[in-house]
C-alpha cells in the first residue's frame, strides 16, 4: 500500500480502493486502470486473511490522505474480521464518517450460493452504500463504462475542489428531483398503442391496441435488467414482450375464436414519448458510447436504482 503526498499536490488525486481481493480480482485491475486512465492514483491494501495482521490504523491514516474513495462489491459480503463484519465494511463506514467523496459498485450478485447470514449481510452492505453514489453492474464490460462515466468528472485536477462545494445545492436538486419521481408513479396508468398480430381459422389479423401500462410493473421490468447499460432496441423489446404476455386477452379479445398473439409492437412515437417521461422523471439516463457512438446506450440513474429497491425490496 503506497500513498504519495507530492501527488495529490500536483494535481493527481489518490483514489483508495475498498475491495476483497479474493472476492473480484479481474474486477479491482478494471477499477485500477479505469482510475489511472482518468488521471488518478489508486491505491489499495491488497490485504487477505493469511497475508498476515490487518493494520486498520494505518488503513485509516491512508483513507484520510485519499481525495477519494472507491466501494467495490462482488459476490460476497467479504473476509470477516474478529468483530464479525468485514474488512471492507469497516473500511466503507469510516470513509462515510469522514465525509469523503464515496463511490460504490455493487455487483448483482449470485445470491442462489449464499447461507441466510451470508445474505442478510450482504444485503446490509448494498443498503448502507445505497445512501451515496452507487452503481450496480453485472460483468467487468459494464464496470468499465459505469466507472468511466462516474469517475471521469471527480478525477480531472482542475475539479478536485468543486466537489465539496456542490453539495449542498445537489441536496435541494435532490428534493426536487424526488417529487417530480413521486408524482410520475402516482399517476393510474400510461397509454400506449401496440400493433400485433392476432390469428384465427387459419387467418392473421393485424391488429392496433390500446394498452393503459401501471408505472410500477412496467418500470420492475424495464429497470430489473437496466442497472447496466442496455441499447434502446432491448428497452423496447422488453416493454413489447410485457405486453404481448400480460395484455394478451386484450388483442385476443379483438378477434373472435383468436387463438394466438404474435409479433406485438409498440408504435416508435409513442415509445420514444415513454422513454422521454422515464427520463425526465430522473429514472434513466442516456450514456454516451465510448466507441464510435453507433448505438445509444441507457441506463438506470441512482434515482432510478433508488426506485428499483423500493420496489423490489418494499417497507
């Protein structure tokens, strides 16, 4: 574990690391090259149980001199310490004390493998890191675009001090930002035309619907597989095949002795008026592509996970 005060004074700032070695190794080199291409200075203890005593003062000496620190979660809740929680969190909730500017990545993980302690520890982590900045990813492709597009505005020299400074009007946008979020799944329904082809004796009938989608189902299937990036055709086919399965009766119903649904469609105009209200909710987000920019990528914003959870995990 290296630091280097002359760094940070010339403008690179130390980002420190918190992850278990074990647990996301190809993982932690992505966050490291990420943090280097960016212009920072990673820096991490690499500590596991058999690499000897865990010095947790000089841990928390080397976390205050870092301008930032970094969160990563993979698979499991970590190594556990004498204190029965793990290394990495005691590391994560000192940061948090410290009011440092914190970022964490939390894998979806495989939770079919875990005991129920394993798992209620876990997920306790995922809450705690869930009242900051946080990004959920699934494969080492998608940490690099999430950490690129996170870390890209704090780690630039001429930025370093602006962070501290914006906070407070960000907790006022905050406020804002939750009200306009409420107010979109408040509302009953949302109409959308979809066209499909409804078959009968042998004979297809394409036919146009009107379908009144709840905000709350519709954005558990859209967000359940937006918390990486995803392009907007597989946005799409998923509001399509939601629909072709849970409003199937309503096509049928249009055809008498219907005895198939195929090929459902949602009119491009009003998908994209759908994807327009999602994003001025502050749910997702488009994410520029770091290639040539063919194709537009979208994903869920901490807002959007934030929803997600609530869903999913409700009071």
């Amino acid at each position: 574990m290296v630091t280097s005060h002359s760094a940070s004074e010339k403008g690179r700032p130390l980002v420190y690391i918190s992850a278990d070695p074990s647990d996301a190794p190809s993982a932690l080199y992505t966050l490291n090259r990420v943090v280097l291409q960016l212009g920072g200075i990673p820096v991490h203890s690499y500590f596991s149980a058999d690499a000897g005593e865990y010095d947790w003062p000089l841990i928390r000496k080397t976390i205050d001199e870092c301008d930032y620190f970094i969160f990563l979660v993979g698979d499991t809740y970590g190594q556990l310490s004498p204190s029965g929680e793990s290394y990495i969190h005691r590391e994560a909730v000192y940061a948090k004390s410290k009011q440092k500017g914190v970022f964490a990545f939390l894998k979806n993980a495989e939770l079919k493998s875990l005991s129920a302690q394993e798992l209620q520890r876990l997920k306790s982590l995922h809450r705690l890191m869930m009242t900051g900045t946080f990004k959920y990813w699934n494969q080492d492709e998608d940490l690099l675009l999430l950490a690129r597009q996170v870390m890209r505005g704090h780690l630039k020299p001429s930025l370093s001090r602006r962070v501290e400074k914006a906070k407070a009007p960000h907790r006022t946008d905050q406020k804002t930002q939750d009200a306009i979020t409420d107010t979109l799944f408040e509302m009953e329904g949302y109409p959308m035309r979809f066209s499909g082809k409804v078959f009968a004796h042998g004979n297809c009938h394409s036919i146009d619907c009107n379908v009144v989608l709840t905000w709350d189902k519709t954005f558990l299937n859209l967000g359940s597989m937006m918390t990486a990036p995803v392009t907007e055709e597989r946005m799409r086919g998923v509001v399509e095949d939601y629909v072709a399965e849970q409003y199937r009766e309503q096509f049928m119903d249009t055809v008498e002795d219907a005895h198939a649904l195929a090929d459902v469609r949602s009119n491009d105009l009003e998908f994209q008026r759908l994807k327009a209200f999602l994003k001025g909710a502050g749910v997702i987000e488009n994410v520029a592509a770091e290639q040539s920019g063919i194709r537009n990528y979208w994903q869920l914003t901490q807002q959007g996970e934030k929803k997600l959870h609530k869903l999913l995990l409700p009071e």
